[in-house]
C-alpha cells in the first residue's frame, strides 16, 4: 500500500521548533516524518530517537544520514539501538552525502560507488544479526556481529540521483530515496531504472521507492510553484500546489510513476502545524480512491 509523510525542513526552520513540529505531526494523523542530515546542522540519529520517544505511533524516516560520517558498525550499532527501543517505527535511509561537504571531513571517497556497493551490504547484513567480514576499498570488517541487533532488521534506503546510483540502489539496498525536482514522468523512468536494476541482480522481493515532492497548500498553484522555486520556470510541473484536493491528484501521479512512498517537502518557510493538517487531508483524499495508506 502507497504511503505519504511530510517533512520537517532543517533549512526554513531551526531545531529549537523541531520538538513542536513533531508533535504536530503525531497530532494531525501522519503517518511519517521524515528528516536529513545536512552538514553541518543536526544529527540524523539523535533528532530520530527524540523524535521516536516523543511519539507513540509517527514513524521518522531518516533520508538521508551521510555514508563517509560513520564508520559502517557505528551506523548499524545507531539503527538497530532506535529499531530496538522503537520497534517498526524508525526508515533508515544513507547516501553519498553531498560531495563538497565531504571533503571538508576529509571523507570524500574518490569512488562513491564504490563505497556504497561495499557499505550497504555490509549494514544489511549487520543488521540482520550476521557476523560479517569484509576487505574492502572502504569498508573493513573482522568478525563483527551485532550484540544487540534488532529482532526484525529495517529496511535499508539508498538515496539515488544519476543513472548509476540509480542502478545501484536498486542492486544492493532494500529501497531507494530519490530527491525533489523531478516530474512524474521522470520519476517514472528512475522506477524503471531501479527495479530493472534489482532484477539484473537476481534479487527478488519488493523494492521501496521514497520519492521527496515539492509542495505547498493555497489557493493560486502558480504563484505558489513560482514562491517555491523561482529559479525554475517549470517548477508548476515539478511539484505538488494548490488545495489538499488538487495536492492530491499531484500525489497520485508520483504514485502512479511507481514511487511507494511519496513524502511532500515545504521549499518555504510553513506553519507545520498547518502543513502537517494539510497533508494529513491530502492523504485522506488520496486513500479514498484507493491509493495510499
């Protein structure tokens, strides 16, 4: 069954109104809200736990916390802490994390490929309470297991932008996070590209696609598209505007191009508690016909 969450946008609103925006969320019947991990704002896992123990039932994806950060036993040792404290609540999702801030860590890989290819099968397999030993370019492991793993490991989310990461996602995670700014039809072909990929692969079982959507609630689309993303001409094709009825109908085209999971981003600054209320309605609307849980 399609899903649909919200945002909490750590550009347009500071951490100081992350625990009420929260708590909005929980209030309006979200089912999920998602955060990520900019360097060098806040932390992926800690916003993550605050936010799971301050709620009893909002499930928070994390889209996504950066691969060079965190040794790989460091990243499984975070996921299955809140998988186990939180059981079924928490959407772990890690990527290349934005290359320039990268090498300001002294993180950047030459090869990010690379390091995914190795780092994501060796999460997984942590994770699942494996003893896992790997030489890799990026990522060494010697004998270690998990003491604490989690009773049902997560599924692990890749964020993919770019044929080959694309592909990738599709070989070695459980789901793929893609970005904003793209058009159903576009989207679509990012589907098409991942799932042939997974197929290649000889994997099988399905494969969760998370597509973030640009979008803001009002009475003028446009001019809405327009305020959101000036720079692009097109932004009233690249994102969801308008009513919660007409947010819906945009919702179930990205849903309609393949993606399970479509979560709205506010570009603007919001009330979240108006936002959060407004995607709780489009989402009604969208499970009405059908579509979305």
């Amino acid at each position: 069954m399609a899903r649909i969450g919200a945002i909490f946008n750590p550009y347009t609103h500071t951490l100081e109104e992350y625990r009420s925006a929260v708590a909005a969320a929980e209030r309006s019947g979200l089912t999920e809200l998602w955060i990520w991990e900019d360097c060098f704002r806040h932390s992926a896992f800690g916003a993550a736990g605050a936010a799971l123990a301050w709620t009893q039932r909002l499930r928070i994806g994390i889209g996504i916390a950066p691969l060079p950060l965190r040794n790989v036993a460091t990243t499984a040792m975070e996921i299955a802490t809140l998988e186990r404290l939180f059981p079924g609540r928490l959407l772990p999702g890690v990527g290349h994390g934005v290359l320039p801030w990268m090498a300001k860590i002294g993180g950047r890989a030459a090869s990010p490929l690379t390091l995914m290819r190795e780092y994501v099968p060796a999460l997984r397999s942590l994770l699942a309470g494996e003893a896992v030993t790997t030489r890799g370019r990026y990522v060494t492991l010697d004998d270690v297991r998990l003491e604490w793993p989690p009773t049902t490991a997560p599924a692990v989310l890749a964020a993919a932008e770019g044929p080959k990461t694309l592909a990738l996602s599709g070989e070695v995670a459980d789901g793929s996070v893609l970005n904003s700014g793209y058009t159903p039809d576009e989207v679509a072909g990012f589907c098409a590209t991942i799932r042939d990929a997974r197929r290649a692969a000889g994997r099988e079982g399905a494969h969760d696609i998370v597509a973030y959507v640009d979008a803001a609630f009002g009475d003028d689309p446009e001019a809405l598209a327009r305020a959101a993303r000036p720079e692009k001409p097109d932004s009233i094709d690249r994102g969801v505007w308008g009513d919660p009825s007409r947010v819906a109908a945009g919702v179930s085209a990205y849903l309609d191009a393949g993606v399970d999971d479509v979560v709205l981003l506010p570009p603007t600054r919001v009330d979240p508690a108006a936002f959060f209320d407004a995607t709780a309605q489009a989402t009604e609307l969208v499970a009405a016909r059908g579509g979305a849980a």
